[in-house]
C-alpha cells in the first residue's frame, strides 16, 4: 500500500465497492485486503452482499452489521477456559 488508510477510509471503501476492486485500487491483494480488515476490526459486508446489489434485492446496511457484530459481543459471555494439568477439571482466567 503506498497510501496509508485508517480504519473508517478502508470501510467506506469496501461498503461503495468489492473488496477486489478496492484491493486492485489499493495495490495489493484482496487477501491482504481481508486480513488487514480483519486486524483493524473492519464491519466488511455480508457474504452474497454484492450479488443482492446486483439484481436489486434489500440489503444491510453498514449500520445495521455494525449494530448485529457490537450486539453480539456485548450479549455473549466470553469466558476463556483452559483444561488444568490436575484432575481439577477446568479453570476460568
């Protein structure tokens, strides 16, 4: 990338646009594209996304996964377990 992108420039790229076209814009592959989405906690459209655009079907909007990906953080209980070398059985960290 010899442009640098933040998080909010690169989502509104991927929401206007298909990840290949704006990794083609950008230079790099879509691959790269996905991971760097992925490190900085990018809301990328569903997949089938562009194919509903397409043919002119509803589809989400960015606020609408932004709000589902936030809801479900918030609402499940993350609980990291690891199996204990002793009989214990499982331990919450």
């Amino acid at each position: 990338m010899t442009e640098k992108y933040n998080k909010e420039q690169i989502e509104k790229l991927i929401w206007a646009n298909p990840i290949r076209k704006v990794a083609e814009k950008m230079g790099v592959s879509d691959i790269a594209l996905h991971k760097r989405c992925k490190r900085l906690g990018v809301v990328k459209p569903p997949p089938g996304h562009w194919a509903k655009v397409e043919h002119g079907k509803p589809v989400t909007t960015l606020k609408e996964e932004r709000d589902k990906k936030y809801r479900n953080k918030n609402w499940k209980c993350y609980v990291k377990k690891k199996q204990n070398k002793t009989k214990k059985g499982w331990r919450i960290e």
